[in-house]
C-alpha cells in the first residue's frame, strides 16, 4: 500500500512545546521542539510505515480568514521567543530526512494539506494519514482515503479517526463539522457563530436539514419561535463562520507524489543535525542502534548529568 503521511508541522511543534521541558543544545540554543518533532517523525515512521511524507507549516503574514474577519484568533498569545527561534531548524531539520515541505503565503496548514488532500491521486496513494491536534481537520476525514491521527496524551499517545470516530467525536459526520462551527462559533479562532445556539441545538439542526444553507433557505421549517429569531438575528455572523471554518483545497500549490517518497530517513543531512544538537538517543533511534542500558543517570542534551525523571520526560517515544 503506498500511504502518504502528512504532518501539520505547526500543531506538532505546539504540542511539542507545551509537552516537553526545556532543553538546550551545547551553545545555549532551546531545542526541545526540535527534539519532540524529529521524535514524533521517528515513531511515525517506525509505527505507520508511510511510502510518502510531506509536512505542511503555516506562513508569517496575515491568512485570508484574518481578511475576512479582523478579530481572528487575534486572542491568542503572541508566540514566545523560544518558540519563534526554533522554526527555522525544524524546518532545516525536516529537509534533512529528505521530506518535502509545503507552505502558501495567505493560508493556514491547514488549508495547504486540505488542497493535498484534493489532489493526491489514487493511483499513486492508496490512503493519507493527517498528524495533527487540530480537530478542525476531522472535517477532511473520509473512510475510503483519508484517516486522522491525533496525540491524546503529550506527544506519546494518540487516537486513529476514521468517519465513525469522527462523528462519534463531533457529533456529526465529518462534511458537517463546518456547519457545526458556523452555528456554535469557536472560541480559539475567536468566531462567534450564532448568539444562543449551543452544540445540542447545532447538532439537531444539522442533523435535520443537512447543512447551514438548508437552515436558511427553509427557516420556516425551523422549530420553535425563540430558535428562528436566533437564526436570523446571526445569519450574517452563521455564513462568515462557515467560511472561516471550512479548510480550503485551492492553496496554490504542487503535490507530486515522487517528490514525496521516501524509504529512510537516516540520512548525512540529519546526523549532522542530530549530532550537532547532541541528541544521542535520536541517532540511536534513527540509525536502529541498540540503546545503552541506563543506570539511574542519564546524559542531557547538554552532555550534564540529569535526574531519571528528565529522561522520561525527555524520550517520549
């Protein structure tokens, strides 16, 4: 089977951040989001065996959906500096396994893997693993090519989603999870949806007329006074929110699938990497070395001696 495994580059370095203490590298330099990422790469590839790998990161400068709406995600907190300085090396560090990186100035990650999606030819890629701990892209699950992996727990543990997990998950099919948002709003984006309708009445609606344009082009049929008014009173506020919360497939880029195929990832680029960053048990792992058997201590991307306990936090796979 020739699966293609498509990472969301920046929902793995959040988790990756937010899961991992903080580790630096020889001259001082915070490197643990690097450290979580080309963890999560190994065990991906170890677990999934992919054919095709590709990660998809989001671009600096405003995206369409902030255009469309000025208040987006403007709630969120500015990314620190630690985090900000590690983008470039993931990146480095990306095209050094030999794995194509996709991006586009005015869309999200998300937007660029969803347009991937549209374009993966099934003769070429039988299915499409999306790795991320973004929700919104349940809305691209589909049995038949596209299953979703999601971290549960840090970086180490996580759920498979097919259509029935997404929809047990949700509430609704995944075609539906934009209508959903449409109506409920989202409060990490900064949406608002349509004032007084929570998921319980989302879901019934959906569930009874198909989709957001269906509620409106039939509104009489809508049960109870108060629900009606509530639906026109936010029609404006229900479709920009549909806009902003469906994942676009038209970012202008190329998949080719024989750019994206790999069989290794042990590569002189990403030793060097590794080796520079004195991440010892990554090149263990990469280069299928047998490990050391520990002895309580452990030795530290610094090359000091830590603790146990920061190893366990420290090796995650």
């Amino acid at each position: 089977m020739n699966r293609l495994v498509l990472i969301d580059g920046n929902a793995v370095m959040h988790r990756a951040y937010h899961a991992l203490p903080p580790l630096t590298a020889p001259d001082g330099r915070p490197v643990h989001i690097v450290y979580g990422f080309v963890s999560m790469v190994l065990k991906i590839f170890q677990d999934l065996k992919p054919t095709h790998m590709t990660v998809a990161f989001d671009r600096p400068g405003p995206t369409f959906r902030e255009k469309l709406f000025a208040a987006y995600q403007t709630q969120r907190p500015k990314m620190e500096d630690d985090f900000v300085s590690q983008i470039p090396l993931v990146h480095d560090t990306v095209a050094a396994f030999g794995i194509p990186i996709f991006e586009s100035d005015g869309f999200e990650a998300d937007d660029v893997i969803g347009t991937i999606c549209r374009q993966v030819d099934a003769r070429a890629i039988d299915q499409v693993v999306i790795i991320t701990g973004d929700r919104d892209i349940l809305q691209l699950v589909n049995d038949e090519k596209v299953l979703l992996f999601m971290p549960t727990k840090g970086l180490s543990e996580g759920k498979l989603y097919g259509e029935k997990e997404a929809t047990e998950r949700m509430g609704l099919p995944p075609k539906l999870i934009a209508d959903l948002k449409a109506l409920m709003g989202d409060a990490s984006d900064n949406y608002p949806g349509v004032a007084g309708i929570g998921p319980k009445t989302a879901v019934q609606l959906l569930t009874q007329f198909g989709s957001v344009e269906r509620i409106y082009a039939d509104i009489p049929a809508v049960s109870g006074d108060a629900t009606r008014a509530k639906l026109l009173a936010g029609k404006e506020s229900a479709f920009l929110g549909k806009r902003l919360a469906t994942i676009r497939t038209d970012a202008p880029i190329v998949f080719d699938p024989d750019a994206a195929r790999i069989s290794s990832l042990d590569t002189a680029a990403v030793r060097t990497i590794l080796e520079s960053l004195h991440f010892p048990s990554l090149l263990r792992r990469l280069t299928n070395e047998p490990l050391v058997k520990k002895t309580g201590k452990h030795e530290s991307v610094s090359g000091k001696k830590q603790p146990e306990k920061t190893e366990q936090q420290q090796v995650l796979f």
